[in-house]
C-alpha cells in the first residue's frame, strides 16, 4: 500500500542542511582567517611580531578574497535548498538568511502535524484491533440479501468495503456525518446486479473514531437503501 503520509524524515533532513548551512555562513568567517593565516606561516594575524606592512595586507586581501568565494559557495548553497516561493521578490543575503529561519519554522510545524496524525493513526489502529476483530472482518448480514461489510483502519483514516447490490448514497451520507471526509470511492461490478464499493475516508480535527461502532451503524441502514 501507498503511503498517503508525507515521511517526517524527509523534513527533518531538510531542516538539518538548512541550520548547518545557516551555522556555516556564520562562522567560517574566522575559521577561513586561521587557515590562510598558517598558510603563510603566522599563528596570529594581529600579532605584534609583523613589521611588514606589505605582508600583512598580502594576507588580509588573502584572507578576504578566500572568505568572499567561501561565503558565495554556502549562499548559494542556501539559496539551493530554499523554495522559490521564498526566494521571491526578495535579493539580499539578508533576506534569503530570515527567508531561511522561516522556512526551518515552517518545516517543523509541518513535522509536529504530521506527528500527531501518525500518533492519532497509530491510536485508531490500536482500537480497531484491540476492542473487537470483527472491526476488521466480513460480517455478513442475513436480512441485507447477502451485504458484506467490512471497515478497517488505513493510512488515511478509515477503508470501508462494501459488497452489496443497494445504492451508495446513504452509506457515504452517514460516513460524512460521522465526521470523515470522504478521499476516493471506487466502486467494481462483480456481476450483473451486485457491486463492491471501496470508500478511503479522512478523520476530521483528529477525532477519534470507534469502528466497530461505525461498521454497525452502516449494517443497520443496508437493509433499507
């Protein structure tokens, strides 16, 4: 089956490169001034011991020009991972590095809703198996000329499955009014009078949704669509 949930990994990584390139852009400034320094030789730039005014402005253009490229590489490299939307209309560095922090805010909330609909699935799937098996068996029903049932928990809230020859309006009337909202209804012919109706509903606000309780309500009204 196909997750109809977004991996929270995805976005976590996503938040990951984008602090670490925000860290980078922040402090390699001084480490970029360390490295060129030992490479000519001096442990300190500012130290006393340099008479040579020549030298030292050697190094410091040095110095700058390394940061300038080392600072356009992690720029671009932040600029890369940000979405158009908050590239747009907007050119400084300035602005792509608060344009950055919003897009890491708005990852993390995006990670702590997908959170609580995994905890609230993960809870819906424990009902479901835990308060009775017939939640998520075939229950035949002997005045309803041979309808079968059957609701089970998904990935997207609730899968109710219908084998019957009676209309469909009513069943997808009470699955809305117990609070689902209904994805994808996918109906089969299995014979000449006989259909298969496959509903994949969403649960509304995080509300939590007994199957059982559902799988009889529609039980009690299949008999007289």
């Amino acid at each position: 089956m196909i997750s109809l949930i977004p991996n929270s990994s995805d976005h976590q990584d996503a938040i990951n490169v984008l602090i670490s390139n925000i860290s980078h852009i922040r402090n390699d400034s001084r480490q970029l001034r360390r490295k060129a320094a030992i490479a000519f030789g001096v442990n300190d730039i500012d130290d006393g011991k340099l008479n040579n005014n020549k030298r030292k402005k050697i190094i410091h253009r040095d110095i700058e020009r390394q940061r300038r490229q080392e600072m356009a590489k992690l720029y671009e490299t932040l600029r890369s991972l940000l979405p158009v939307e908050y590239l747009k209309g907007k050119r400084s560095l300035p602005d792509h590095m608060n344009e950055a922090v919003n897009y890491i805010k708005h990852l993390q909330k995006k990670m702590l809703k997908l959170s609580e609909k995994r905890d609230e699935l993960k809870k819906l799937s424990s009902n479901s198996y835990g308060s009775s098996s017939s939640a998520l068996e075939i229950s035949q029903d002997s005045n309803s000329k041979g309808s079968s049932i059957m609701v089970r928990p998904c990935l997207a809230g609730v899968e109710v499955v219908i084998s019957t020859s009676f209309q469909l309006s009513s069943v997808l009337q009470l699955i809305v009014a117990e609070g689902l909202s209904v994805l994808t209804c996918i109906s089969t012919k299995v014979n000449t009078e006989r259909l298969i109706h496959t509903i994949v509903s969403e649960v509304n606000d995080g509300r939590s949704i007994e199957l059982c309780e559902l799988q009889q309500k529609l039980r009690n009204i299949s008999p007289f669509i």
